[in-house]
C-alpha cells in the first residue's frame, strides 16, 4: 500500500530522480546524491554496539580533589544524536584522597558523539551522577557526582532499525506527488524527464504498525520482515531525529491506519 494525502498546506517541490527509480504516490522519500529515493532504498545500518566502560584507575596525586580513600564505582554511557545508551558495568576505584580517577581513552564507534560518565555521590552508594563529558580522550574525574544529573533511567535503542531511521530522517524531503515507474524517465501526469513532485508537508494517511496512538505522537518508517525500511508503513519512534511526521489524530484503540503530518527534514527552519 502507498501514502494518501488527506488535507493540509502540502509545500511541494520538484526533486530531481534518477530512470531507474520508481515510487508509487505516498512513498516517503528522501534526496542522496542529489536524486530521490524511497525510504526501503536506504542502506541497511549496522547497530551501534553497548559501550563498555574505559580503564579507570588512580590518579594518584593528591590536587585537592573530594574525593576519600575509598573504593568509587564509576559508569559511563554513549551519547549519540538521538539518545543516550545504557551504562556499563562499574568500575571500582579506590584514589589517594584528594586525588581524581584518571580515565584512559577509547575510540567512539561510528554514530557515537561523545561519552558520558558517572560517578557515585559516596563511596559505594549506587546513586550515580554525571560528572564527565567527553569525545573519548583520557580525562581525569575531579571528584564525586552531585544531585542533579542521575543516570538516565531508560535507554536509547542503538540497533540497526534506529540508526537507519535516523540515516533517512537527515535525508527525509517528504511523500512522493507523483507515480514514477521504475526505467521510465518520466514520472505519471505533466513534468519533466527526471523530476518529481515531492510533497513537503500535508497529512497523510499511511499504513501502520497496529498499535493505539496519541496525539503528536512521533512515526518514522516501519521496519520490513528483512533488513530494510517501508516506504509507506510507519511505526512510533522515541526521539524526533528519527521522525518523519506527527499523529494528526490519536487512536484510543488499536489501528492499521494513522494521519501524519509531515516535517521534512531538507526544509525544517535553520538558524542563519
């Protein structure tokens, strides 16, 4: 089954798309290489793999530092564009008092931004606090974690489906105006050889993963049975750099068919 346009300001465009591409209207679409390509066409991620926590050991030399003579559990998580993982195993560290933890270094994987860590408030308390944010270079703990920032309590999802909803959301131009048979340059109705009709904005009515919705809930692309996504089947998504548009109608019960009000990400506002 495709997408169906329901009602709303629809912000078309005319995208470039190459003769060996074809897309049924409603496809989601988005721009790689300059030409458009269903959300199925996208490469097939690879999960980002559970971190695991860095040597840490003891600074040794005494600068003054909170911390006591005792042993520390530290943790640390992987912070990416959409969400943070779950922690490690801890580490304990027993440092000199007033010394730090010293942290070695580790290569961040691809798809990972930075690395968090956390420390207990006490020695051997289980209450852990953010304390360190880095791009994985060796660093140095300065003392115990304070209230503020706990760990988090629920982890992002780092699997393949994730990473290639997120891989399209940075490509997403909207849902295809147009039927284009796949070898044919020229897409159904009047245009150009090569160019479709890419509707930016709008609700549709798409396919979806049978499940109650609420208002403003986020979708992006279902998973297929293989490694691939829909075009045209979307699923709840947890974080909005996974999203290809918001429930325009909530279902208190479950469903096959959701509205969706479309954000593409080619033309989202931008800060000049």
């Amino acid at each position: 089954m495709s997408g169906f346009y329901r009602y709303g300001e629809t912000e078309p465009v005319v995208a470039p798309i190459l003769t060996a591409q074809g897309c049924l209207v409603g496809d989601l679409l988005g721009v790689s290489a300059g030409n458009t390509i269903r959300a199925e066409d996208v490469s097939w991620a690879s999960a980002i793999a559970a971190p695991s926590m860095p040597t840490a050991t003891n600074g040794a030399v005494a600068i003054g530092t909170a911390f006591t003579n005792a042993a520390y559990h530290v943790k640390a998580t992987y912070i990416t564009s959409y969400g943070e993982t779950a922690p490690t195993a801890a580490a304990a560290v027993t440092p000199t008092a007033g010394a730090a933890i010293a942290i070695a270094a580790v290569v961040l994987p691809a798809g990972v931004t930075g690395i968090n860590y956390y420390c207990e408030d006490t020695a051997g308390s289980g209450n852990y606090y953010l304390v360190k944010t880095t791009k994985g270079e060796a660093t140095l703990i300065l003392g115990p974690g304070a209230t503020g920032s706990p760990i988090p309590p629920a982890a992002t999802s780092l699997g393949a489906q994730q990473v290639t909803q997120f891989n399209f959301r940075q490509i997403f131009l909207g849902a295809a105006g147009q039927r284009k048979t796949a070898g044919v340059a020229q897409a159904t109705g009047a245009g150009a050889a090569n160019f479709l009709r890419v509707d930016t904005r709008g609700v549709w009515e798409f396919d979806c993963v049978s499940q109650t919705f609420n208002l403003g809930d986020l979708v992006g692309p279902a998973k297929q049975t293989g490694n691939q996504l829909y075009s045209s089947t979307v699923d709840l998504v947890a974080n909005p750099n996974l999203a290809i548009g918001r429930l325009d109608k909530p279902y208190a019960s479950a469903t096959t068919k959701a509205y969706v009000r479309l954000f593409s990400k080619l033309f989202a506002p931008v800060s000049i």
